[in-house]
C-alpha cells in the first residue's frame, strides 16, 4: 500500500521554535514540552530524543538539556518517556485511574488533579512509601509526590470550578507527602 501522506519532522526547525520560547520567556521562567498524544501524531519517542539531547543553543539554564519538563496526557505516556531514560520532570495533564496512581508515584511522576478520590487515594499510597523517598529520575530530589491543581475555567472538560480550589488544597496539606506544585487551567 503507498500512503500519500506523511510527517516529517526538522529538527533544525523543532529546535528553533524551542529557542524562540526561550527568547520570549525570560531568564526565570521554565518551559513544558507538551508532547502529548504521541507528540501530536509527530512520534513522541523521536521529538522526545530531539528535545533532550544537550544542544549548545538550548542550553542556556545551566541543565542538561534546553527543555526542563515534558508534558504528557496519560500515564502510559510518561512511562514511555521513562523507559525511554528521560530524567526531567513530567506531568500527566490527563486524569490517571485510581488503581494506577502507585505507578505514578513510583516513577516519579507529577499528576494533575481535581478531584478528592485521587487525593485521598495518593495520600494513602504515600503513608506506605518511605516519607525519605529519593526520586530516581529527578536527580535525587527527595519528597512525597508533586500535584498540579487543574481549574475549570471555561472548557468544561476537567478541573475543579475555582470556588472549590481552596477545599482542595487544605485537603493536600493533610497529608505530608502531597506536595501542591501548581495550578493549572485549560
């Protein structure tokens, strides 16, 4: 079968957006690849490769590579971006199944979330695991797990309405190895 469509993909190009990022956010402002669904169709494992390896350019914070995070939908992505020796930090923006979430935690993973079952459920999970828990992808970094709270704000697809953020975030500092990162909305 001879497909008439296809992808490809610059890496001079990806690389000179990434920089023009860099240009406009500043000195003290890190920057997320969103690679999510499989980079957008464009192979997450292959932009992925691109975006981490050290470039001269891009290395401008002082870290190994230009990009500081990676922005994945599932867990089953940000797996991938592990096995695949990626160390940087990265979020699931996507919902991650209760029964999952110790996979997350194991593999140094931050979450997205909105709702008060996945925070108990992580808080549970945290209470069995070393609070004296050493990440292995995060150069050593020691501490529970990130969460990143996601507010509803329009698109009415995930997150928490803006006044039940507060709830949320007492319910967090209830537990000792929840650590709230962020804030995100869509």
């Amino acid at each position: 079968m001879t497909y008439r469509t296809w992808i490809e993909v610059s890496r001079v190009a990806l690389l000179h957006n990434v920089q023009e990022f860099f240009a406009l956010i500043g000195e003290s402002t890190r920057l997320m690849a969103v690679v999510k669904s499989n980079a957008y169709g464009h192979c997450i494992a292959e932009v992925t490769k691109i975006l981490n390896a050290p470039q001269p350019p891009l290395n401008i914070r002082g870290g190994e590579s230009g990009v500081i995070w990676f922005g994945v939908d599932s867990l089953d992505e940000a797996l991938t971006l592990r096995n695949a020796g990626i160390t940087q930090p990265i979020l699931t923006l996507g919902y991650v199944p209760l029964d999952r979430l110790s996979e997350a935690v194991e593999h140094d993973v931050r979450l997205t979330v909105y709702n008060r079952e996945t925070i108990e459920q992580l808080g549970k999970i945290q209470t069995e695991i070393n609070p004296s828990f050493t990440s292995p992808y995060d150069k050593g970094r020691k501490g529970g797990v990130k969460l990143h709270l996601k507010l509803e704000t329009g698109t009415n697809r995930q997150g928490l309405l803006p006044e039940h953020a507060l709830e949320l975030c007492k319910l967090i500092q209830q537990y000792p190895n929840l650590q709230l990162e962020g804030i995100s909305s869509h």
